[in-house]
C-alpha cells in the first residue's frame, strides 16, 4: 500500500528542490547583483547569463536541470515505481523553479513568488522519466536557439519535443501515457510562464539571438 505521508513528503521536496533560485544564488556569487533586477528578471540561465556571462548562464542552467533530474532520486527512495508520482513530482519541480517560494516578495500590494520560465527544470524532469530523451532534446533545441533565434520558443519546445517523444514511445508501448500528460502539462506551464515573451513574439518585436540575430546584424549593416 501506497503511503499518503511518502507521497506528501515527495512532492513536497520536489517542489521544494525546484525552488532553489540557482540564478539568483550563482549571480549574487559572481557579481553581487540581484538577478531579478535585471532584463526579464528570470532566474533561468539565460538572464544569468545576461546579468553575469556565459559561464553563469551554463552553470545556472546546468543546476536547474540537475533539480528537474533529482526528482527521479527522490520518488526512487520514497514511492519507487510509481509513475504518476514521478510525474507529478517534476511538474513540481518546474512549478517551484517558476514560483519560489524562497523568491517570495512583496510588490504592487501583493506577495508574488518570482523565478524563472521553467525549460532548463523541464528537460531534468523528462530526464527524471528517462534518462536518453536528453540526448534527443538538447541538440534539438540548440538548433531551435541557433536558426529559429528565439530564447523563449526553444524554452517551449523543450517540453514539446519530450511530449512527441513521449507519445512515440507510448504508442510503442516502451513507457506509460502519464509521462505524455507530464509533457503537456511542462509546455502549459512554460506557455504561461512566457505569457510577455509569446505577446512580443506575435507583436514581431521579441528579442533575436544564435545564428539569426548575427544574419540580421549582417542584413543590416550591408543594407
């Protein structure tokens, strides 16, 4: 029999775990600065990146995935076997890293819980449901980041690309349908998160970068 208080406790720390604010602490260390004050005010690698350089952005984003990850470890040892507690434990993981509860600030009036748009979180948690898909999704999204140019669609299609693989390995019978919610439910998460980015996406005023932003600077400047 299942129990209640192993379940509680497992998604208690996955939600926990993915609070840790890794680009606000990683940033803080470098340069002092508060990462939340900066650009988008995300804590992911990319505004990490932006606040204090490519090594930070690489190290924030490579914990935030180790924290997605880890909750494999957790449901392991608490309620082993148990896909849908494996799924909902990394959509936690991804909640926490969107809203910390150790990010939790009083603004407008209000108390708000900040972090950051969940990818980095969301390819650990489909890591957390099995290991290989990591090797399907980062040379994806690099090319996404590279040739599309922008940050926040290759952040969506993280979770888009674990859903089609997940469905594919569904329907051939290698993994469980949950881990296909777990997809669905990541790319929710994410779209809501990159509610501002999506409006500047369809607006034509989003921010570009990889390959496409130097073409256009290139385009430019011959022009």
């Amino acid at each position: 029999m299942i129990g209640i208080g192993n379940i509680l406790i497992a998604l208690v720390l996955a939600y926990l775990m993915g609070s840790i604010p890794f680009g606000f602490l990683v940033v803080k260390i470098i340069n002092g600065r508060d990462i939340r004050e900066i650009e988008s005010g995300r804590t992911g690698g990319t505004n990490a990146m932006r606040a204090a350089g490519l090594a930070a952005g690489a190290i924030t984003a490579s914990l935030d995935v180790l924290k997605g990850a880890a909750t494999a470890w957790v449901v392991s040892w608490l309620i082993p076997g148990q896909p849908w507690i494996q799924v909902a434990a990394a959509l936690l993981a991804i909640i926490g890293h969107n809203y910390s509860i150790f990010l939790l600030a009083f603004k407008d009036g209000k108390w708000v819980l900040r972090g950051g748009a969940g990818g980095a979180t969301c390819l650990g948690g489909a890591i957390a449901l099995w290991n290989p898909i990591g090797l399907i999704i980062l040379p994806v999204v690099v090319l996404v980041y590279l040739f599309i140019g922008y940050a926040s669609v290759t952040t969506m299609s993280i979770a888009l690309i674990a859903t089609i693989v997940f469905i594919v390995r569904a329907i051939m019978g290698l993994s469980p349908w949950v881990y296909v919610i777990y997809g669905v439910l990541a790319l929710v998460a994410l779209v809501w998160a990159l509610r501002p980015n999506i409006k500047r996406l369809i607006a034509g005023n989003e921010r570009v970068v990889g390959l496409r932003a130097k073409w256009l600077k290139k385009k430019v400047y011959v022009e």
